[in-house]
C-alpha cells in the first residue's frame, strides 16, 4: 500500500472543495444508502453498538479480561457484559466514567485502591 503525504494546505484546498451544502441536506437514511453503496465504509453503528465498541476498546487496549477489568473499575462484571454485548447501555454517568478510564487508567485504578 502506498502512503501518500498530506499538507496543511492540501486539506485546507479539499476542505474548500467540499459543497457543505449538499452534506447538511443528506439525510440519515442518505447517509446510510452511501454507506451501504461503498465496499471500502465501515458500517454504521447504532449507539448501543458503539457503546459496546467503546468498552470493549478500552478493556482490550488495557489487556483485561471481563472479570479483571470489571474487579479493578468496580463495575460488576455483569453490568459490563451486558454494555460489551449491546443487551444494555450505560447511563451518561457511566459512559463518562469509561471514558476516564480510557483517558488516565492507572490514575483511576490508584484512586479507586486509596479509597
């Protein structure tokens, strides 16, 4: 695969090329059709799945299993099955607590060992 340099100032011109119009009239089930249309695009996700996606990420980025993450977050580690299989979602508190400990892990697992 070739890699291909990208300036400042390239982005800045394909930015400029963009009809911002056009991309503010697409409407979700648009956005989904393109989508769906190229090969080359990531599915979209719905929230629940995103959701999933950002627990498992972090727990995996850390090299945990369910049970040690879950032990050294003080999540129960049924609660954090159900977000990693999208049976349920976190509320704002929680999801706002994962992304701490996506942020600083080692702060949060020191803090939460003070306690």
């Amino acid at each position: 695969m070739a890699l291909v340099k990208l300036t400042p100032e390239m982005a800045a011109e394909a930015l400029k090329r963009v009809d911002w119009g056009a991309q503010d009239a697409l409407t979700d089930a648009d956005i989904a059709a393109q989508v769906a249309a190229d090969p080359d695009a990531a599915p979209l996700l719905t929230a629940a799945e995103t959701v999933a996606a950002v627990a498992i990420t972090i727990r995996k980025r850390l090299g945990l299993s369910q049970a040690a993450f879950a032990e050294r977050y003080g999540i129960p580690v049924g609660t954090l099955r159900d977000w990693e299989q999208g049976r349920k979602r976190p509320d704002a508190t929680a999801l706002t607590y994962l992304r701490v400990i996506a942020k600083a892990p080692e702060m949060v697992a020191r803090a939460l060992d003070a306690a």
